[in-house]
C-alpha cells in the first residue's frame, strides 16, 4: 500500500483490487476520487485532493480514471465526475457529486477523518 498523506492512483483492475482489499483490511476510512483528464473540475480539484491525503493520515485516498477503469465506475455507480466515494470496510458510506471542496472536506470530518495540523 502507498505510504501516508499520499493519493493511490490505480490504472489497472488487478492493482486496484489488491490495494482496495488492503485498504478495506486496515479498517481505515477510504476515499475514492472518480475522475477524468477531460473534466476540468476534476483538473481543478486534483490538486486540493492531494492536499487533503497529506492532512487526514488516517484516511486511504485513491484515485480512479473511469476511462482506465470504466468497470469499476460502472461498478460504484459513478455517473458524473468527479465522484468522491466514501467507504469503510467495503460499505459505500457516502458519496458527494462535483469538486466541492468544503462539502469533501465536511463529508471526511464527518466520518470520522482527522487532520493533521
């Protein structure tokens, strides 16, 4: 698995299947980043998504190109992006549709995402 405050970019099914069942394994609150390279508000919140993997150590952070991985946005349902999934031991716990920073930000705090000062 990545190492902390990092985002896990999965470009192949095998790849994801192994760090999802890991993540899934350590009991952690997982994020998954639904995303496209030819949406811009994906573009536009890559960048505080990371920042967001570098403050909530407790947090697993993955990032999924539906193009690269259309089985597994097919899979979650994902019918816009970006599309932030929020689960935790295999359960979809909660889901916020767009690059809404403060809405992602609440969401994470709200299931229990701590952040490091």
């Amino acid at each position: 698995m990545a190492g902390e405050g990092e985002v896990i970019a999965c470009h192949a099914i095998e790849v994801w299947n192994e760090q999802l069942k890991a993540a899934n394994e350590s009991k952690k609150l997982i994020v998954i980043d639904f995303t496209a390279v030819w949406c811009p508000p994906c573009r536009f919140i890559a960048p505080v998504f990371v920042d967001m993997a570098k403050k909530f150590l407790n947090v697993v952070f993955f990032k999924i190109d539906v193009d690269e991985l259309q089985s597994v946005a097919k899979e979650f349902k994902v019918q816009a992006m970006p599309t932030f999934l929020f689960m935790r031991e295999g359960e979809i716990i909660d889901r916020v549709v767009g690059a809404r920073k403060e809405e992602i930000h609440q969401t994470l705090m709200k299931h229990g995402g701590v952040a490091s000062s």
